[in-house]
C-alpha cells in the first residue's frame, strides 16, 4: 500500500498532527488504524502524536482518585477536629459496596496501629463483623479484646457478637472477653443489679480501661438492626425516631451528638459515650447516605477521634 512522504511542511504537519490525534485519542484508532487510514507509517504516526503533545494540541489531564481522597481525609480531619480520618474508594454509592470497602479498611488500619499489650474494644453489628472477617492474624503479645455492650437477643434477627469476637480474639491471639447479656434491659432496677455482679462488673470496667475502641454507627430507621431485636416496644422506637437520629454502642444521642431518652439509656448495659470520648483512639467505621445525620452528630459529639468513611459519605459530611 501507498505511503505518503513523511517529510511535511509545518502547516501540512500541524493538520495531519491534529487528524491523527484525534483519531487516537476521540475515537481509540489504534496507530496502525491511523496509519491506514491516512496512507501514512505507524512509525509516522508515533511521531505525529508526540509532535501534537509537544505542540499543545493535545493536553492530558490524569486525574488521580487517591488525590482526591486524601484531600478529602484533611478535610474532614480538620472540621471535626480528628486525629485521623481515613477515606476510601468505591466504585459506587451503595451501602453494601461502601461497608464492604470500610470494613477491609478498618482492618488495615488496626492492624497497622496495635502493639503488644493494647486493650481492645469491640461494638458488635453487620460493619464490625465485616471488619472481622477482613483482619488479617498480626503475632502480637498482651492483646485484649473486650466486648463493649451487651449483644444477646432473644430475637431472630443476628447481633453477629459472638462471631465478630471469635474473629478478632483468633486475629490477635487472645481469649475474647464476653458480655453475656442484652444490651438494653426492661427496667433500670434489674439493669444496675446485673452490672453489679462481681464478673460483669469487671468486664465492663476493662471496656472502660481499654485504650482503643472500634465500633460503628446505628440509624432510627425502621429497618435499623437495634431496632429489629426485640429490646425496645414500639411506642420507644417512635419517640426515638423523633428526638435521636442514631445511636453508638445503643446509646442513643441528638443532632447535636448528645444522649437523648435518659430512661432508655439508664437500661442499656456497656460502655457510655463520655468513656469512649477518653479513649486514645476511638475508631468510627461508617459509611452510606442513610447514615450521614448520623455520622455527623456522632463527629459533633466528639465520639470518635479517629474516622474511616468512604468517599461519597465524605463529600456529605464536608458539604
């Protein structure tokens, strides 16, 4: 097949540049493509192209999601007054992708971050049971983990607590510290008795001394996972629906981050909001648009001083 003379003068060269790169770039001509189509080289066509690069006929913006992310992370570590904020990618904005991509996270990052000799506090939940699966065994000496709130239901429906623990014990090679009970009791009376025994007492006295704790975010939606386990009536649910937007180890809080229903909150058996507030990290994983009130009055609160989210519910907390 014929092929044109690839000596060029500069205008010719400028065109035929300009013809080729848009083939390349606009319609994915491979060069060979190129070549045929214009009865030129593919030798020629490579240099087409640079010259159209060189020329500034051609400009290529990469953009780089990872960029965008750690703006993101500075962002929010700045608004909320974090320790650290770790924001994650995800190919969508769907809940189950987002937890999926949060949870694997969260792993990392406590895998990254205990020493021997850490006390670990556990919440229980879908997110912290996908965070269980995703750690990853680290040879580390002295590991405590402790469950922070109560988690047997006579519903049902799954708290997933015994499971998350066993994972986190087996990743850290320790014995899991239980707390075999309901998280919310039907009266205050029998709540206090119970948290007096000897053994109870001192397990939620070692949630309260551990020096990291990890936990996520629960919503006052209708479908909300503490909602569907039987502790609460329905008269409960409805006034929580309109003073709480969400709820942290069952301790239900306002848009503003604080507790709301004293008399629910006198019931409800682990660890308090004020002793997670002292801890040296208190680590957030949530993530997903149902939950961004939520998030945000949890951040407000100063409930977490470490956050992992995603990249949509960020972009929310940041607007």
């Amino acid at each position: 097949m014929y092929k044109r003379e690839v000596y060029f003068v500069d205008s010719e060269k400028q065109q035929l540049s300009i013809e080729a790169a848009k083939l390349y770039y606009k319609s994915d001509y491979s060069q060979q493509q190129i070549a045929c189509q214009l009865g030129i080289s593919r030798p020629t066509v490579s240099r087409l192209l640079q010259y159209a690069k060189e020329k500034g006929f051609v400009k290529i913006n990469i953009v780089d999601p990872f960029d965008d992310l750690d703006k993101m992370s500075y962002q929010l570590k700045e608004k909320y007054e974090l320790k650290d904020v770790r924001v994650v990618f995800s190919p969508k904005d769907d809940y189950e992708l987002i937890r999926k991509y949060i949870s694997k996270e969260a792993a990392e990052y406590l895998s990254e971050v205990l020493k021997n000799g850490d006390m670990l506090g556990v919440s229980w939940g879908t997110t912290m049971y996908e965070v269980a699966k995703n750690l990853v065994p680290k040879n580390l000496k002295g590991i405590q983990v402790i469950q922070l709130k109560g988690g047997i239901s006579y519903s049902e429906v799954n708290t997933y607590a015994f499971e998350t623990m066993e994972l986190f014990a087996e990743a850290f090679h320790t014995v899991p510290r239980y707390l075999p009970l309901p998280v919310i009791f039907d009266n205050a009376a029998v709540k206090e008795m119970v948290e007096n025994d000897r053994n109870i007492k001192s397990i939620i006295e070692m949630g309260v001394h551990a020096n990291i704790a990890i936990f996520t975010v629960g919503t006052v939606r209708d479908d909300a996972l503490l909602f569907r386990l039987g502790y609460l009536n329905e008269s409960e649910k409805k006034r929580l629906k309109q003073e709480s937007v969400g709820d942290i180890c069952s301790r239900f809080f306002d848009e503003n981050g604080k507790v709301c229903s004293e008399e629910i909150n006198n019931r409800t058996i682990g660890i308090s909001l004020e002793n997670l507030r002292k801890k040296e990290k208190s680590i957030l994983v949530a993530g997903g648009s149902h939950k961004v009130k939520a998030i945000r009055a949890a951040l407000k609160g100063k409930d977490a001083n470490i956050f992992i989210t995603d990249k949509y519910t960020a972009k929310k907390l940041l607007e």
